[in-house]
C-alpha cells in the first residue's frame, strides 16, 4: 500500500533529506520505504510518498521515541504529519 503524506519543515529540505536518508535502514527493518518526496517552493512543507504493508507501521515507526527525535532535530514538525490519501493505482512515466 502507498500513502501520500505531509509534514510541516522548519529546517529546509536539504536539512530533511539528510535525516530522511539516515532512517532508511531502520524503516527497511519495518518494512516501510519512501517512494518519493518533494517541497513546496518555500521549503516549508514536505510531501511524501510512502509505501508499506500496513498502514499502521508508518503512524507506530513515526512516533517511535528515537525516530520523532531525529524527526524534530532535523526541523521537522512532527505532530504536524498527516496522510492525504491512500494511493490506488500510479503511473510514473
């Protein structure tokens, strides 16, 4: 299943990026991967794509202690995470 998700950014998206790369291993370890993501031209919000089995490792893998930390010291408004909209079917062309 994909999610099409946003945060709040205080830190840029270089900032985010480099903290979003870090957890890759730990969010390969629940089986959650990130698809795609992208800001808003004042880097101020992030949107993601994300894909796992099961929505509820995104929300319980976001709020771990440890990874809301590295969240939020890499500027990230961590309360401020919502999901938009499950995604159905997708075309990358």
């Amino acid at each position: 299943m994909k999610m099409l998700a946003t945060v709040n950014i205080s830190k840029g998206f270089a900032t985010w990026k480099a903290m979003a790369d870090s957890l890759n291993p730990e969010m390969e370890k629940v089986g959650v991967s990130m698809v795609w993501a992208g800001t808003n031209p004042e880097e101020t919000q992030v949107f993601m794509v994300v894909e796992m089995q099961d929505p509820e490792q995104m929300k319980t893998f976001g709020e771990r202690e440890d990874i809301a930390k590295a969240r939020a010291e890499a500027g990230a408004d961590v309360a401020s995470t919502t999901v938009i909209s499950p995604i159905g079917e997708h075309w990358i062309p």
